[in-house]
C-alpha cells in the first residue's frame, strides 16, 4: 500500500471514529424534527463549516498553542492517546460520557435552542475534545511535512463531507439504521478507534 494512502487511511479512521458522523447524524434527525427542510439544511451545512473551522484552527495552531503553554508534543500524544482510549471505551460500551457525544445536561439545553447548529452540533459533537485533540497529534505525527499534514487535512475535509450528507439525511439515516445499528456502528468504529 501507498504510504500517502496509509496515513490517509489512518487519519480518516480516527477522525471519523471521534467525530462519529452516524452517531451526529441521528442525534441531529431527533433535535430537528420540527424543523422545515430547508432549515435543517442551513443547520447542517453550518455545523459543518464551524465545527470544521474550529477542528482546522487546532490542526493549524495546535502546536503553537500548546508551546505556548508549555506542553510537550510526546505529552498531548500520551494524553490524546488517553483520552481516545476512553472514547474508544465509551463507544464500544454504548456509554456516553460527552468526550464524543454530548451529555444529558447538553442535550436538554440544545432541545430549548432554536438553532442547533453551533451548540450541539458544531461543538462539542463534531469539533469535540477528541476530535481537537486527534487532530493535534495527527498534525503532530507529521513531524512538520507539508505533504503529510494535506494527508491529514484532506482526511478531515473527507470526513466533514460524510458528516454533511448524513446530515442532510438525518431522517432516512434514522430510519435506516434505528438506535441499534446506530450503536453497532458505533461500538466497531469504538475497536477501530481502540486500535
């Protein structure tokens, strides 16, 4: 296999296993229900675009941030290696802890918002801690290569493209899949992500 292809495939693994688009998907069909077509597609492709733009702000200054703050590479490598674990956990025990998903307490203040778009959807459920902190050890692991770091970038713009369409077909993917193949791919995109 190709190494650009390699580190392709792994970067999109990881980003869509933490941004966890079907997951998105169907949680976006339940808090838009009410909503026209048209506003459901406002609200999708504007999710998108934040939560894209809040997830390509760390890929590009991730590492200027945390030199700032006096964090190493190798330690947000260990910590984000962490903290995808205990997603990864998460996800294959159905559990939802808000480090992919959002918490029950997010869940009824997006029910009261009129707009769903920026909170949830936006962030924390496309640009949440573990798709940040992927992204900076992703971009990290690229050791400052340009052609690896758009590997990297276009992997993302790959997934945000999935995570659009979804979107778009909240409803049928609801429908199609229901809560338990929603958690069934969910849980192998948890062992994929665990690996």
């Amino acid at each position: 296999m190709l190494p650009e292809l390699d580190n392709f495939l792994v970067a999109f693994a990881a980003l869509f296993a933490v941004i966890g688009p079907i997951d998105v998907a169907v949680l976006f069909a339940g808090l838009t229900a009410k909503n026209s077509t048209a506003e459901k597609n406002l609200f999708a492709l504007k999710g998108v675009i934040i939560g894209g733009v809040i997830i390509g702000f760390f890929a590009v200054f991730g590492r200027s941030i945390l030199d700032a703050l006096g964090i190493t590479l190798p330690a947000l490598q260990i910590a984000g290696g962490i903290l995808l674990l205990l997603i990864a956990i998460d996800m294959v025990f159905a559990r939802h802890s808000g480090g992919s998903s959002t918490t029950k307490e997010e869940n009824e203040e997006a029910r009261k918002s009129d707009d769903p778009s920026i909170f949830p959807v936006a962030m924390p459920l496309i640009a949440g801690p573990g798709a940040i902190g992927a992204i900076i050890v992703l971009m990290g692991d690229t050791g400052g290569s340009f052609k690896l770091g758009s590997i990297v970038i276009a992997a993302l713009l790959s997934v945000l493209a999935i995570q659009l369409i979804l979107l778009v077909m909240a409803g049928q993917v609801q429908k199609v899949l229901g809560r338990t193949g929603s958690d069934v791919i969910a849980r192998v995109m948890g062992v994929l992500l665990a690996g």
